[in-house]
C-alpha cells in the first residue's frame, strides 16, 4: 500500500514539474529579445557593453528596468543606435520605451504588439512608412512621440481609440492627409504637435479651440479660421460625399465637381445657369483680372525704381535704422555681395543648402522676411527671422569667415549639419558666398544660460533654482559629449564652449549652439573668444582641442555653481583679513577658496537658500575641479563628466530657507521624457 502512495506522489511530483518546466519554456524570453535587438542595432559592441552576461533583469544592464523578472521599461537615448525595432516586440510587459534620438529605422508596425506600453518616446530617429492602423491596440498608452522621423501618410482613425492618451507629438514629419477631430475623441489630451507635416483640409473646429493653430502650423494646405487660410468647399466635403467618397492621400486628387444639391434643384444644374448668374461671374472674373493686373503693375514698378535707386536708398535706410536704434535686419545686400572667385554660377549662389527635407525655403523667403537682431557674437551677428509662412527661424551673419574657400566651408558645414542630438542646435542651412556666409538654425526662445545667470541680478531678481542648474548644465554635457563621440577618429573640437552658447529650447532643455564654427577661424583668432574659457595649454599650443573643450566645460560649471563670470575678479578673501587677489581667473579663485578651507564662499548666494543640497553642491564643485586640471592628461572625457552629473543629479528643487514660496515661479526644469512620468504609479 504505502508503495502504491509513494508511486502516485512520485508521479504527480513529476507531472507539476513537467507543467512547470512547459510553462517557463512557454514565457517570453526578454533576454534573448534584448540580445537580438543588440546584434541588429549595435553592430561594433560598444554602445551596449554590458549587455553580455547573465540575465537582462538580474545584471543590471545599462537602461533596462525590470519588475518581476520580465521587461517594464528599455530607456537608451541618444545613443546612436543603428538599426530596426522588430526584435521589441516580444517584450509583452514593456510599459515605457525610449529610444529617442538614435537612428533606428525601418516600421513602427512590430511595436504594437508590445500592448502594454504606456509612454513611447521614438523622437529623432528614422522609422519611415506610415502609423500603423494597429496602434489602436495599445489602449494603455499615455505619451506618444513620434516627431522629427520620416513617417509618411494619414493620421490612422484607430488612433482616437487611445482615449487615456496625455501628449502626442508627430511634428517633422511627412504625414499627409485630413485631420480627425483628436480633441473630441481623446478627452484626456493635453499637448498636440502636429506642425511641419503635410496635412490638408478643414482642421476641425474642437482642436483649434483646445490647442491653437500654432499646434498644425507648417500645414500649407490646412484651412479654417484666423489666422489659417480661408476654406474653399473644396476643402470640406459635405456630409454624404464624404460618406461616399475615400479622399485620396493626394490634395490634387480631390473631387472638382460639386455634388447633386437638394432634390428638386439638380434638374435645374444640368438645364444651365441663369442669366443672372452669368452676369455676376463675368462682373466678378473682370474684378479679379484688374486685381490681378494691379498688383503685377505695382510689382514691376517697384522692382525697376528698386534697382535704379536702389544704393543710396538702401544705405540711407539702413543708416536712418541704425540711427533710431532699430533691430531690423536688412539682408537685401546678401545678393549684391554674393560675387564669388572660386567658380560659383549665379544659381548656386543664390541657394539655401538644407540638411534635411524638413520645412525648405528659398533664399528670397529669408530676404523677405521680418527680422530682429538679437545679439552680436564673437563669431557672427544673430537674428530672428519670422518668414512670411510663420516659420521662426534663427540666422547668423559669419565675421571672419570670409576667407575660407568654398570647399573647406562646405566640409566643415556638412560636419556640422548632419550631426543630431536633442541637445545640440539644429542646424538647418547654410548660404555661402566669398563675401557673404549665412547660417538657418533652429529658433530656441528661452535665452541662454549666460543671462539665466547674470541678468538683472539684484532685489527682484527671480533666481536660477538648483534643480534647473543641473538639468542645464547636464543637458550641455550630453550634447558636448555626444560632438567628441562622433568625432573621436578626427578629434574634432566644438572649440568655443561658452554660457553664451547654451541656449533654451521653448521647453527649458539645454543647447549646445556655436558647434564647428571655431574651426572656420585661425586658431589665435578662435581661442581670443574663448576668453576666460581657454585652457592653460592653449597658451602654448595655439590649437583648439576636445581635451581644452572639457577645460571650458568646467570653467562653465564652476560659473554655475558661483554665479561669478569667468574673469571676475572680486573675491570675497578680502573680508576676512587678506589682501584681494587681482587678475586671478575662476578655476584659480575657486581652488584658492577651497585650499584655504572656506569652501562655502565658494557657492552663489541664491543657492544658499535652498536646504539639503550641500552634498549635491560639494558633488558638483568636484566634477568642475576636475574638469578644469591644468595637465590635459588628467582630465575626464565629456562622456565622463556627463555620467558624473547623472549620477548626482537631483529630481526636484528644495523649498528656499525660510521661505514659502511658488516654487512654479523659481524653476525652469525642462521635462525629461524619462522622468515626466512616474512609471509606477500607473
């Protein structure tokens, strides 16, 4: 008997694990999904190093986040990523995946069998083809960025199924298509970037109201209300055409005939028009032709007395302009000084050269357009441009270029254009002639960090809170580390690395602007701008170099963290007793403080407000000593110092000493997709 148990026990032992054993080899292996997403994007093994060994969840491989043993979130920005995304579509428990700012391509199409997925942030790569129809599937999502690909065709209706849908972002792309009414069907929404596509048609009337025409601009042929362009019946199909009818993805392909009006009237349409309708379209042809006719005359007429006097009134324009202080700019000269030596026909020198195919216009555009100087730089002056379509963008005047031939500037500019990180300043295009250099970038609206820090210091002054600091001053470090990354062979430089030249993008992200444009300068004449930015070896060596770059960097940092310009002076050892020291620059002043043990003089003011951060400040204060070493050698590389500000990085500002305060009104922290949303609360 108790051999029969033993035998039945035994055996029912051995079923479960044989069920178990059905059932592991049944569930996903997020593992071997990783490793191949690795193989196809990765191809040289060193962006993903540590993704060798053991088990994707229990090795702590570099971005994956785990919950349970299986995938929630894969988060590897920026990286350089090459390759496409299929092998993601095994991860079933993935909640938040952000790739942006690689080059990954191919379709979006595998990632929607990853129907858990909450936040999706793809911005800045290279998926072409169109959004799939069977995004619908993924009701749990909340954030979707899609912006600055090359995705193609309509916006699928099956997107208004994600009705817990916060954000979507599809600008820069080559979208097509009539606009749904997203508004009405995804109650939750909150931001919608739909600009630079190619969208056509009536926008509907709920998404003008809830997020503003600035939400589509860049659509040539949208239409509705001010300040979009008027709309045509042709641009709004009635109700039971459109019923009938499946618009084509082509604006051209649009019905040019009316449809059957009510009953009782279509007899009338085929018999003919009436005498009077006759008469009022012949009235109102005539009408438009002496428009027409007008406008052409006053054009021609223009344009002849332009040329004819055109040199003494545009000095004496300009001249008047400057006298009344007036920022406009006047770039009609550009053609007059466009006379090139090096074998320039007229055509080329009267191009735009674009990097991508995102928003183009010709150079007349620019010339037209409504312009604001907003600063003379070492390297250039800088404007605003608003283009007549309402495209802002931001164009610099080179100085001290001119010299530079032809093939040596396109070499540098194409090192420089096709270069693409979330923090580094878009440039869009260039113009070059002997005696004229004009440079498009992107139009970032929130200053720099140079004036975040020094402007209108004093009573009333609204200060730079910690948290923004750092999130600027790490945002710079990626985009510099991310220059020497892609140029590491040829060890190219950015050569005039400044808090002048970090510039704000409209959601407070930091910058790098500037980058390449010391290279077009002799060498003395490029390290005189760098001013108290320069490396103790440039001295000697006369040479721009990565190695000096890390030296700004610090010299940055330690700006930040005092709030001390590079060459001031004034040190605070004068009020204890000792005699001030004059013509000593910041790294000095600072290590001065330092080894004199009076370390918190060391720190601006309007962050000794704030409680609990002296760690982080002390933290920070190394990373900058480090930077700014006097021998080359033993300084951090850019990636380094970024990983050393990631990994002292604070997530939210602490209230000021004393003081009860909005702390709404003090930060200016962007938001980073990866932190926007705390994963686990959902």
């Amino acid at each position: 008997m108790q051999a029969h148990a033993f035998a039945f026990v035994f055996s029912a032992v051995s079923l479960l694990y044989s069920l178990s054993a059905s059932a592991a080899a049944l569930l996903p292996n997020d593992t071997d999904a990783l490793l191949q997403f690795r193989s196809q994007t990765d191809a040289h093994g060193i962006l993903l190093a540590n993704w060798t060994t053991g088990n994707a969840c229990s090795a702590s491989w570099r971005g994956v986040r785990c919950i349970h043993g299986r995938v929630t979130a894969l988060i590897l920005p920026s990286l350089d990523l090459r390759g496409p995304v299929d092998s993601l579509a095994r991860l079933d428990q993935l909640r938040l995946l952000d790739l942006h700012g690689n080059r990954l391509n191919g379709t979006l199409l595998p990632l929607t069998r990853c129907s858990n997925l909450k936040l999706l942030y793809l911005a800045g790569n290279d998926f072409s083809g169109e959004v799939p129809a069977d995004i619908g599937s993924l009701k749990r999502l909340l954030r979707l960025d899609l912006s600055d690909n090359n995705l193609r065709g309509p916006i699928p209706r099956q997107i208004l199924n994600l009705t817990r849908l916060l954000t979507i972002r599809l600008q820069n792309n080559v979208l097509a298509g009539q606009l749904p009414d997203l508004s009405a069907a995804l109650p939750e929404l909150r931001e919608l970037n739909l600009t630079n596509n190619e969208f056509y048609g009536r926008v509907p009337f709920g998404l003008l109201k809830k997020f503003g025409s600035r939400s589509v601009a860049g659509n040539e042929g949208l239409c509705g209300p001010n300040p979009l362009p008027v709309c045509s019946f042709l641009d709004a199909p009635p109700a039971a055409a459109s019923a009938q009818t499946v618009v084509q993805s082509n604006p051209s392909s649009l019905p040019t005939s009316t449809v059957a009006g009510p009953a009782g009237k279509e007899e009338e349409s085929r018999k003919g028009l009436s005498t009077g309708s006759i008469v009022a379209i012949v009235v109102a042809n005539s009408v438009v032709l002496l428009v027409i006719a007008s406008f052409a005359v006053a054009y021609y007429c223009g344009r002849n007395s332009g040329d004819n006097g055109s040199s003494s009134s545009s000095k004496g324009r300009r001249r008047s302009s400057s006298n009344s202080g007036d920022k406009k700019m006047y770039l009609n000269d550009v053609r007059g000084r466009g006379g090139d030596s090096d074998s320039t026909t007229t055509t080329n020198r009267s191009k735009l050269v674009f990097f991508d195919r995102r928003k183009q216009f010709e150079l007349e555009d620019l010339l037209r357009a409504s312009a604001e100087m907003l600063g003379k730089g070492s390297l250039g002056t800088v404007y605003k441009a608003v283009l007549e379509d309402g495209c802002t963008v931001a164009v610099k005047r080179l100085k001290d270029a001119n010299p530079c031939a032809r093939k040596e500037f396109e070499q540098y500019m194409d090192l420089v254009g096709k270069l693409r990180h979330p923090n580094l300043v878009h440039l869009r295009a260039y113009y070059y002639a002997k005696e004229e250099k004009l440079l498009v970038y992107d139009y970032l609206s929130n200053g720099s960090l140079y004036s975040l820090l020094h402007a209108n210091r004093g009573p009333g002054r609204i200060p730079l809170d910690w948290t923004t600091r750092i999130s600027l001053v790490l945002g710079a470090a990626r985009g510099l580390a991310r220059i020497h990354e892609e140029y590491s062979g040829l060890k190219i430089p950015h050569g005039n690395v400044k808090s002048s030249n970090v510039l704000l993008d409209k959601n407070g992200v930091a910058c790098i602007s500037d980058f390449g444009l010391a290279l077009l300068l002799s060498p003395v004449h490029a390290m005189a701008r760098l001013g108290g930015y320069s490396a103790p070896e440039q001295g000697e060596t006369k040479r721009l170099s990565q190695k000096a770059d890390v030296y700004s960097f610090g010299v940055l940092l330690l700006e930040v963290l005092t709030g001390r310009l590079p060459l001031q002076y004034r040190s605070p050892i004068r009020a204890r007793g000792a005699e001030e020291e004059q013509g000593v620059d910041l790294p000095k002043w600072v290590r001065s403080v330092v080894r004199d043990e009076w370390t918190a003089e060391v720190f601006d003011p309007e962050l000794l407000r704030y409680k609990n951060i002296e760690e982080e400040m002390m933290a920070m204060l190394h990373v900058g000593l480090a930077c700014v070493a006097e021998k080359a050698e033993k300084r951090p590389t850019m990636s380094e110092v970024a990983k050393m500000i990631e990994d002292i990085r604070v997530e939210q500002s602490p209230s000021p000493l004393g003081e009860d305060l909005d702390e709404s009104r003090y930060s200016l922290s962007p938001s980073v997709a990866t932190t926007e949303d705390n994963l686990a609360s959902y």
